[in-house]
C-alpha cells in the first residue's frame, strides 16, 4: 500500500510523471514478490510524505511496466534511481535506510 504522494509509474505515465517533473524524483522499482522491496517500500512512502513540494516519490512495478524495466536496464530489484530534469542522476540497488535515501534526495533540492 502507499501513500497518497507516492506516485504510481507506468510505460505510460513515465515522462509526465518523471521526465517533465519541476521537481527531483525518487523512483523505487519493486514487485509484490520481493521481499526487500516490500520491507522498503514504508520507508519510501514516508520519504514521499516528508518531502511533498519540494521532491516527488515514484514507484514502478516492474512486472507490470516491462518497457521501463528494460530502458532502466532492471535486474535487480529494488532498484531505487534518483532523477532531476529528466536524467538519471544517482542510484541505490537493494534495500537501505531511511537516511541515506534522504541524503541522496537532498542532495538533488
């Protein structure tokens, strides 16, 4: 379950919701049969609401947005990449702490 600003990507929502954002995105690929990736995503969701205005939070379900796990070149999940204007500025693979997805995130405001 996420929260309201966590934002849900897809194929097709991706350059809206991502690429055109005014604002540094956290995208956290993940699928329901991670474990990781479910242990992750209540620390994402919170980021999403701590940093609401100022960042946004996306997830994307890579079993269900096959053309954005292969242009992102997905193997492991969660993948979490960190964009502003449009590019891939930064990246974690695995699950980490709260903190350190925030230091990446600030680093990008």
């Amino acid at each position: 379950m996420s929260s309201p600003q966590t934002v849900i990507v897809t194929d097709a929502n991706f350059e809206a919701e991502v690429a055109q954002s005014a604002v540094p995105v956290l995208v956290d690929f993940w699928a329901q049969w991670c474990p990781p990736c479910r242990m992750l995503s209540p620390v994402v969701d919170e980021i999403a609401v701590e940093k609401a205005g100022t960042a946004k939070v996306a997830k994307v379900n890579v079993d269900d947005n096959p053309e954005l796990t292969r242009r992102f070149k997905v193997q492991s999940i969660p993948l979490l990449l960190f964009f502003k204007d449009g590019e891939v500025k930064d990246q974690m693979l695995g699950a980490t702490n709260k903190k350190t997805l925030l230091n990446k995130l600030e680093a990008l405001i």
